[in-house]
C-alpha cells in the first residue's frame, strides 16, 4: 500500500470511529411504541439532546445495563417524562418517574430497517 492509500486508509479509520461516538443503531425489541415502532425495526439514532414528541433512547433507571425506547411526553427544570405510544405495554415514567434531561442522550432520527418502513422519524 503506498503512503497516500495508508493515509486515506486512516482517515476513513478515524471518520468511522468519530461517527461511532455520535450516531449509533438500535433494534426495536418490545411492543411499547407500537403502532410507530415493531419489534425488529432498526432506527438511526444520533447523540442529541432530546425535544418534547421525539422518540428517544435511554438507560433503563431500573436496571443500566438495558437500553430503553420510549417518546418524550415532557420536559421541564425537573426532569424529563417518558412514555412508551402503547400504554398497555410500556413501562415508563408512569413506573419509574421522570429522569434527568441529561439521561438522554441519544435521538432516533429514522427507521432503516424494513424497507417498506424506512423513512424519517418525525416528532409527534
């Protein structure tokens, strides 16, 4: 490889690992979001801080190692609330309360995955 393919090899490296840091994807794995979201859609989410109707990835308060999707139903000095769109089935602040803002930090942006659903994730 000559010094300029090694160059260009290390900034493709380097670009890859930046975009890590700031967009990232996720699966769907519960029913708590439907109709908007099925188990086994995958979203586009990117790091950003979070805005009253955006879908939203967060730690679970109740147990770090499990990552949650839910929408932001609220946001004040207190804290954000956070409900899944199917009552029925979602756990969310109604069980664990408000978070803080600063939990969030990662916002879906768009579904990829099926085809036939791909598109943008706007607000509600």
């Amino acid at each position: 490889m000559s010094g300029r393919g090694l160059i260009w090899s290390l900034l493709g490296f380097l670009a890859i690992l930046l975009a890590r840091r700031y967009v990232d994807v996720v699966e769907v794995r519960g029913r708590s979001m439907m109709p908007t979201l099925r188990p086994g859609d995958r979203l586009l989410v990117i790091r950003a801080s979070a805005r009253i109707g955006d879908v939203v990835v967060v730690l679970d308060p109740r147990d770090p190692g499990r990552e949650l999707i839910k929408r932001v139903r609220a946001a004040d000095a207190s804290g954000v609330t956070l409900r899944g769109d199917n009552a029925a089935a979602s756990t969310d602040a109604r069980v664990f309360g408000t978070i803080q803002a600063n939990a969030v930090q990662w916002r879906a942006v768009g579904r990829y995955w099926p085809p036939d659903r791909a598109g943008r994730m706007p607000p509600q």
